[in-house]
C-alpha cells in the first residue's frame, strides 16, 4: 500500500508510471492581475487555463480526468 510519504518522495515520472496519466490538479495564478486556475498533469506540465475551479472540475471530468488535492 502507497502510503503519502512515499507518494510525496516519487519523482514526477515514477508517479506518471503508476497510471496517472489521467490525474490533474489546481493551482491558482494570477495572470494580468485575475486570479485563474491552472491545471496541472500529475508531472506537472500544465495543461489548461480556466477562470474558476469549478470550470476546470468541470473540464477534467469532460476528458475522464480525475481532478486531485494537492495540499
């Protein structure tokens, strides 16, 4: 079992390697002084820009992504 200290230590192609090719996440910027949302690959290459989390949630589910927390 993948505990999150393990999963927290994995390189961004060691956890692309466990099937998370299809995992996003969040994470704000700001752009042009508006708060937007990117979204992320779980390696990390962002991949979209949306203007709120609920649009991108939205967007993820659209391409069968599963939008995760990466707090």
């Amino acid at each position: 079992m993948m505990t999150t200290e393990v999963l927290k230590q994995m390189t961004p192609e060691a956890f692309a390697a466990l099937g998370a090719e299809n995992t996003v996440y969040l994470r704000p910027i700001v752009q042009d002084g508006i708060v937007a949302f990117a979204v992320h690959t779980a390696a990390g290459q962002p991949i979209g820009l949306m203007e709120s989390p609920e649009l991108a949630r939205a967007a993820a589910l659209q391409h069968d992504m599963t939008l995760v927390s990466v707090h």
